[in-house]
C-alpha cells in the first residue's frame, strides 16, 4: 500500500480543562510499503507497520529495513542521517559548513526502535525552490551555503505502536522519551483579548508545521536551515516564536489554537532533546542565535516538567544581556557576543568613541546596529514568559529587565504590531498574572 502526502495529521480533539478527553489509546497503524512526506519518500524492504504521530510526522514499527530514499543523495546533497548528534559536523549536503560524508546513512539502511531517521531535500542552486512558510520567496543568501536545503523530514522507529495523542520524540541526539498531548496543562493558558493587532494563526501553524533543522554550532546553523521548514536568521526566526507566544495566550474566539499548541510544544520536545546532546550550540553573535530557550521553557510548563524549564544551555538573550554600569547610566545593557571582544561592552562608553572601539568595521556602532536589530524581536517571548509565571525559572534576570529598558527607550516604535499591542495592553499587569499562574501550576502539580 501507498501512503499519499499529507501535510498534517487529521484528529478530532475534545477539550476538556487543561486536558484531553475522548482519546484513543492507541495510534491507528497501516500497512505500508512506503511513506511519502513533503516530497521525500522512504521505501521499505517489506511492508511494516507505520502511523503518525500527533503532530503528523511519521513512525514505524521495526526493525526494519529501509531500501532506498527519493530523492537519493548524490556527491553534494539529499543527504540522511541516523539520530544526528549537535555540534559541528553534519552528513546533510556537502555546501554547508562541518559537512563529514561518514555521518550520511547508506540504503539500504537498517533501524532499529529508538533511530531517528532524518531526511533532506537539496536544491540545486542557492534559493532555488519554492518558498518560505510564511509564502514569501527566499532571499537571504549568505556565505555557507544559505538556502541549499529545500525541507526536511524524520521518520522515527519504534518497538510498540504508540499512544494516539502521542508527541514525537526529539530527533537530535539519544533522549527517546514520549508525551502525550493529553497531559498538557491546557488549563495554565490564559484567554485574553488580543490588542489591536490580531495574530496570523493559520501562518504560525505553517512556520512550526516542519522539523527545525536546528542543531549546528555557532552562526553556521543558519545555512542549514531548510527554507520551506523555518526562518533563516536569527531574527526571523525569533519574531516568529515571540509571535506565536503571544497568539497562545489568546481566547479561543480569536481562533483555534490547537493546532499551533500541538507543533509548538513539539519544537520545544526537539529543542530540549539538542541541548541534551550538546548545550553549547546557540552562541550569541549579533543577530544570530535567539528564540530557542522560549520554546524549551514553555514545553515544560505545559508538560510539567521542571528539567525543562529550567534548561541550562548556550541562548543569545541570555548571553547577550547583563548588569553593568552603562554610560548613561543604564543598568541592564546589551552585548554583541558572550566573549569579551574589542567591541562587546559598547553600552560603557561614550557613544562619540563607538567608531575607534573596536577594530576597523568591528566597532561600537557595528554592535549597536545589532542590538537595535535584537530588540524588537525579544519583546513578545519576554512577555509571555511573564504572563506565564517563568522567570524564576528562565532564570536570568537581566534579560527581562533589558527588555523593559528597550521598550521605555524606543516607545512608541519599540516592535512589530501584535507584540506592541499585547506589551501595551498587558504589561502593567504581566507579572500579576505570572504570579497566579505559577502558584496554579505548583498546586496542579501537588493533586
């Protein structure tokens, strides 16, 4: 039997407080000879038994043996890897930085429960192809082969068939564990009034509808990022985890968020299972490397999990922000890199000295333009891990209070509509909220 491509999973939720109710206990399984997903088809040695995860990405019942993939790497592309480890090497195409061909998975391949088999799409030319999830055409080239990735998929092996509402497991690394969507602790989600600006659900569920190949070290994980899956750079890629934050603090009324819960929380599953495999990845440098911690901290709220929430790894908005004795008397400052570098403490001096401090085109103006660039970006996750109750847990204090800073110096113009709008709207009361939903969190936990 073939197996069509579908995009998402189709499930009939009911909802009840902070739970599911009505589930199947068991995933629906088929028969298959081979699974087709966003273009890339993997086919069997033998039928097996295969379904979907929640979240719509695949599973098979193994072992088993993989025959062949399509499209099938060649000497530079379409590459696939076995349980892909972070850090600085990668078997997916031979133009990105850290490329090892001895990572790459030969076919036929051999699984076995507990493998995480990831898939790519190359394209021929840089930012050839279609588009990114938001619909627009890719333009961000950079050196290290920006746009080389069309999408990407992974299939995961497993020993039993899993539950129905189950999540995916984390594919980066070796940590298999299983939520299951019933758990989540729907009930700690406000339902508040959107500001003037109205969220775009239906392109929020689009941006989390694909794997985030997101597990390279430093700056070069943006050229590794396929196009119709995800954000490229740093900024996008945060003004869209800030946007979604916000939109799942919304009543119900503003539009279904089921959908966009589900695939949010499973980026958060994916992120946690990176840094459990390296926790030294998302260095800060200028516009790189924000808006991962977000949704990490968030899954564990939802899913009560401490461990978590409480994530201790490499994130920008943590490494780019501090106490210290600003020139103009600012307390919580910025800093273009978690290194002390020539330029990094440009907020200390004398904005007149920003051209000579540094070296050459390295210097303190080059730093504030990238702090100027961040800033917008931060404000939506900032209020949201507010609203939430997570600061004690998100554990930095500084970033929230830069954040505060950035708004009350650029205001009125101080980031894009729906975050500026909600911060208008519900600042003053944020940490009110936090409160009540952190002590609403611990007594559910406690019953």
């Amino acid at each position: 039997m073939k197996l069509l491509n579908y995009g998402t999973c189709a499930l009939a939720l009911t909802l009840t407080i902070g739970n599911l109710s009505a589930q199947p206990e068991s995933a629906a399984v088929e028969t298959v000879n081979e699974i087709t997903q966003y273009g890339i088809t993997w086919k069997m040695a033998a039928p097996a038994r295969a379904g979907r995860f929640v979240t719509g990405d695949w599973w098979v019942i193994g072992p088993l043996e993989i025959e062949s993939v399509s499209p099938a790497a060649d000497e530079i592309g379409n590459g696939s890897v076995v349980n892909p480890a972070a850090g600085s090497r990668q078997g997916y195409d031979s133009r990105l930085a850290g490329f090892d061909a001895g990572l790459r998975a030969s076919f036929p391949l051999k699984m076995e429960p507990g493998d995480s088999l990831v898939t790519v799409a190359s394209v021929a030319n840089k930012r050839e192809g279609t588009s990114r999830p938001d619909g627009e055409k890719t333009a961000d080239a950079v050196p290290g082969g920006a746009g080389v990735l069309r999408t990407a998929v992974v299939l995961t092996c497993l020993g039993e068939v899993p539950p129905a509402d189950a999540f995916r497991p984390a594919y980066v690394g070796k940590w298999r564990e299983i939520f299951r969507s019933s758990k989540l602790r729907r009930d700690l989600l406000p339902r508040l009034e959107p500001g003037e600006a109205k969220p775009n659900l239906a392109q929020s569920e689009r941006f989390f509808e694909r794997i985030w190949l997101d597990h390279m070290r430093e700056w070069v994980n943006r050229a590794m990022h396929p196009f119709e899956n995800m954000p490229g750079y740093g900024r996008e890629l945060t003004h869209v985890v800030s946007n979604a934050a916000l939109a799942l603090l919304l009543d119900d009324s503003v539009g279904d968020k089921e959908k966009l819960l589900l695939r949010f929380v499973q980026i958060g599953i994916d992120y946690y299972g990176t840094t459990l495999s390296d926790n030294d990845l998302w260095i800060a440098n200028g516009g790189h490397n924000s808006g991962r911690k977000w949704p990490i901290v968030f899954a564990g709220l939802m899913l009560d999990r401490d461990d978590m929430m409480r994530v201790k790894a490499s994130f920008a908005e943590d490494q780019q922000t501090y106490y210290g004795p600003g020139f103009k008397g600012q307390k919580a400052l910025w800093t273009i890199r978690r290194a002390v570098t020539k330029n990094s403490k440009h907020e200390e001096v004398d904005p007149a000295t920003w051209e000579t401090f540094g070296d050459g085109s390295n210097n303190g103006t080059k730093a504030e333009s990238y702090r100027r660039l961040n800033g917008p970006t931060w404000v939506g996750e900032a209020l949201a891990a507010r609203i939430l109750g997570t600061l004690e847990t998100w554990d930095h204090p500084a970033f929230f209070d830069y954040v505060d800073r950035w708004v009350a110096e650029q205001s009125p113009d101080f980031a894009p509509a729906l975050p500026k709008s909600m911060w208008e709207k519900y600042r003053e009361q944020a940490d009110e909220m936090g409160t009540a939903t952190r002590r609403k969190s611990l007594e559910g936990r406690q019953n």
